[in-house]
C-alpha cells in the first residue's frame, strides 16, 4: 500500500509506544509500533520510519505484548481517543 508521504520526523528506534509508518522503498510498507529496545531494520539494514502517533497509558503493558503476537499471532486492538 503506498501512503504517498515521504520520510518526516523519522526515526529507527522508536521508544515505547511510538507507532512510525515505514513508506516503503527497500522493504514492504509497515506500520510499527515499539514496545521495547527496538532497532527498526530489515535484511538489507536500517531503515526508518515516520513517528506520527504515540500512546500515552498502560505502557508498562507493552512488553508482553511482542511475545504474544509473535507466539499467538495478530491481536486485537482498540484505539480511543481523548479529549484535549
């Protein structure tokens, strides 16, 4: 899928919680979300990605949640917003 953006406050290690869009170029489109110590790469090296969103509560969660779908597969997700 191509998002028809280019590389903007990009990054190869997002921190916890941080969800970057890779636009594709030397590998396919993604969508990231760092839960950890995370080193954005692929086969042919690093690359990087547009940081365009964050979550801001029960980050001490994420951690659990890379094994889980790595083991169990896709979860599901639910993203509500908050007022400002």
């Amino acid at each position: 899928m191509k998002f028809g953006v280019d590389y903007e406050n990009h990054t190869s290690y997002p921190a916890p919680g941080q969800i970057i869009l890779y636009p594709g170029g030397i590998s396919e489109t993604e969508i990231l979300l760092g839960y950890g110590g995370v080193h954005f790469a692929c086969k042919m090296g690093q690359l990087a990605g547009n940081h365009f969103i964050a979550l801001t509560s029960n980050l001490d969660k994420l951690a659990d949640l890379g094994p889980k779908v790595l083991w169990e597969g896709a979860q599901e997700i639910v993203f509500e917003g908050v007022d400002a």
